[in-house]
C-alpha cells in the first residue's frame, strides 16, 4: 500500500449478528493485525457502517451509535455521521 493511505474497517452485518460487544472485540484485533501487516504510513481506522436500506431493528441502529461515540471517544474527534439519529432514538 502507498504511504499516507486509509484502510476503513467496519462491518454491519458482523455487528447485527453478534452484538456490539463481540464486534468490538473483533474490530479492535482485526485493526491491530491489520496495523501489522501495513506497517509505518497507512492508516487504519474504525468506521460506523451505514445501512443501505431499513434495517428493522433499533438494536442495531443504537449498536452503530454507540459504536460511533465509543470511537470518537478513544480518536479524541468529532464524528458528524450519526448524529440526526440521536434525534429519531
């Protein structure tokens, strides 16, 4: 990989079946050997994934937010992606 690239990792459909604490768990090992594996220059980052369709199941959108105020917790960021559903749930 070219030097200064980014890696998004993220997997909705890993997260509506196990549940935000497996994927979490999953998410943070698979980064790491993904970190490994690139080495120094490219960045990999955590994403919320976004659905693209009706999802049918609030667990889920309440996993993707607190998935996405988890990691902007640890980046000490902002995140703009999932704040109108703050709103609606």
């Amino acid at each position: 990989m070219a030097p200064r690239s980014v890696v998004l990792l993220g997997s909705l459909s890993h997260l509506a079946a196990k549940g935000l604490a497996v994927y979490a768990k999953a998410l943070v090992g698979s980064m790491l050997t993904l970190k490994n594996m690139v080495g120094q220059g490219v960045n990999v980052m955590p994403f919320v994934p976004i659905p693209l369709g009706n999802m049918g199941r609030e667990d889920v959108v309440r996993s993707m937010m607190d998935l996405d105020a988890w990691i902007t917790s640890l980046s000490q960021g902002q995140s703009y992606a999932l704040g109108w559903t703050t709103e609606l749930f």
